[in-house]
C-alpha cells in the first residue's frame, strides 16, 4: 500500500491567506522532497530536505522535515494566483535513488 | 540543453494495438523511470532502470515493458493496448543530489 500518504487532497485558498499541507509516511525517510506541477505541465523539482528537524525557505514556501524523519510539511504564506497547481511530497525509504511519491495536494487559489 | 524529452506528447490507440514510448535524456543520469499519473492516484512507478541495461519492476507493471538499451534512452513498451492504461505517461532521470527532472508527459487515451 503507499506509504507516503498527503493532506489534504484539495485546498480551496482564498488571495492573500496562508495554508499548509503535510506529507506523512509510516517509514522513517532518508530525504524527501517537493514538487509543484502546474494545471495540464509536468511534476518541476522544488527543494530536498536530508536532515532531521530541517527547515527551509523560497520566497512564500517553507519546507520542514520532521525530528522522525517521518513527515514534512509545505507553507504558503500570503498565497498567489501563480501558486495553482499541485504539490507532491517524494519520500525516499531506502540508500538509493527510488522516491515514493504522495498523492499530491491541489491547490485552486480565488482572486 | 533539453533535459527530458518524451514521444509522442498525444496518442489514442484502439484496444489491443501496441505501442513505444519514447524517453530521451541529455543530462547523462543513471536513473530513468517511468510514471503513470491518474486523477486523484499522484504519480505510479511503472518501471525504472539504475543503469545502461538494467530495468525493473516499480508499483504498476503488468501490461508494460521496457528497455534501456542506450544510457540516454528508456523505452516503454504497451504490448497489447486496454482502456484502463488510458492515462498521463511521465518519464524522469535522476542523478543524486537534486531532485528529479521530469518530461513534459504523453497523454494516452485507450479507446
């Protein structure tokens, strides 16, 4: 069954508002990273994270990674029209380079 | 620069016929995989290749095949066509360090 489970599945984010999803896994992770995938594009690499309790920024997002290594969250703070599209989590179980990709969380933003 | 480049970017095939995906990658990465990605699923690893001439099983596998038989290529292979492997076909590449670079997909109706 999967293993890396996401929510939600659908944010519904009002211009301007702030909002998280989380990704959870029932493993400990090795790393885990985030990708965006605009309406009708393709998944585009965000960020990793490799270390336990790590947190880091772009612009509006904020990336952690749990002290388990089990869970990570993305923030969005004072969300855009430009931040449509759907976020996955990517969590790596073992050494190698085999990731298990969450659900993914759409994001539909109103003006 | 291309990055990943798949072929075709649309097909409808009718039942039972058979077809080859085609993933080119000109960033010299030793991982190629194969994605199918339905509504509401994320992304499903059908198979993935560690190397020139390695390929195996990812989550989702019957019905496929694949070959790796040149470093830069991984095809994917639909023997005998059915309407349940209509659906969004991504291929990535991976070298370590960063995140995947995804192509920008083939949109396959089976009908």
């Amino acid at each position: 069954g999967q293993q890396v489970m996401q929510i939600p599945q659908y944010q519904h984010v009002q211009e301007g508002e702030d909002f998280t999803t989380y990704c959870n896994s029932s493993t400990t992770l090795s790393n885990i990273q985030w990708y965006k995938q605009r309406p009708g594009g393709h998944p585009v690499f965000l960020i990793q994270l490799v270390k336990s309790g790590e947190v880091k920024k772009q612009k509006r997002l904020t990336f952690q990674f749990g002290e388990a290594k089990k869970n990570s969250s993305l923030h969005i703070t004072a969300t855009q029209t430009t931040d449509v599209g759907t976020y996955f989590c990517a969590g790596r179980l073992g050494s190698w380079g085999k990731f298990q990709f969450g659900a993914g969380t759409q994001v539909v933003v109103t003006p | 620069n291309a990055g990943v480049t798949q072929t075709p970017k649309f097909r409808v095939l009718k039942t039972g016929q058979s077809m080859t995906l085609l993933c080119a990658q000109d960033m010299n990465h030793e991982y190629m995989y194969w994605y199918r990605q339905d509504p509401g699923m994320g992304l499903r690893l059908i198979h993935y290749s560690v190397g020139e001439g390695t390929t195996a099983k990812g989550e989702v596998p019957d019905g496929y095949n694949v070959s790796r038989l040149k470093k830069q290529n991984f095809l994917l292979g639909l023997e005998s066509a059915a309407p349940s492997q209509t659906s969004v076909y991504f291929c990535a590449s991976w070298t370590g360090g960063s995140g995947y670079t995804f192509g920008s997909g083939t949109r396959l109706t089976v009908v």
